[in-house]
C-alpha cells in the first residue's frame, strides 16, 4: 500500500470527510474511476502514488465529492512523479471521461470552498 504521509493532515481529514458524506452512488463512482485509471497505470508503486496524489490535489481544491476524480486526471500531467506516465494520463483521461459522460456525471467540479 502507498503511503498518505506527504498528504498533511489537513488534507487527510477533507478527503476522509468527504468520503463520509457521499452517497453510495458516488462513492460507486469514484471507485470505478480509480480502477479504470490504475488498469492503465497499473497498481504498483507509481500507479498508486499517481491517485494518492490526485486525492491530494481534490482536497486542496475543495471538492464535495470524490466521484469528481476524473475531472483532476489532466492536474496529474503536471506532477513530476507522472513522468513517463504521461500518455498512460491522457489515455485514462480519455476512458474516464467516456466513462463519466455514459453515467451523466458533471464535467464541473462539486467544489466546496475552505
């Protein structure tokens, strides 16, 4: 399992919050939109550091609901630990957003501000 250690507590707590607060649908959601991505970047190391990072990114950002993880996907292609993952990002992008439109999920993140 990756680390949460470079996400501050701060952070830990909005995500775990949110987490709380979303609908079983949308917890649904996230976890399909995690799966997909990983099934792209794979589930080593670097795969799961890339979501972990993500989730930090959301948090920071202020989002009421973790299903808006697709809508961060293009964040991630500026992350210095995304190099060489590059292309597998804006393949996942592709599928996820694919994804997110069949489920008729918003292209605008729910944001919540802080």
């Amino acid at each position: 399992m990756v680390s949460l250690d470079f996400i501050d507590e701060e952070n830990k707590e909005r995500i775990l919050v949110t987490w709380k607060r979303m609908s079983e649908s949308d917890k649904a959601h996230f976890i399909n939109q995690v799966a997909l991505a990983m099934s792209i970047w794979g589930s080593d190391k670097k795969g799961k550091r890339l979501v972990v990072e993500i989730l930090r990114i959301m948090a920071e950002d202020g989002t009421k609901t973790l299903a808006d993880f697709g809508l961060y996907l293009e964040k991630a292609l500026d992350l210095e630990e995304a190099s060489g993952l590059d292309e597998n990002i804006k393949r996942a992008s592709l599928i996820i957003e694919g994804y997110r439109i069949k489920n008729a999920l918003s292209s605008e993140p729910h944001r919540e501000l802080f």
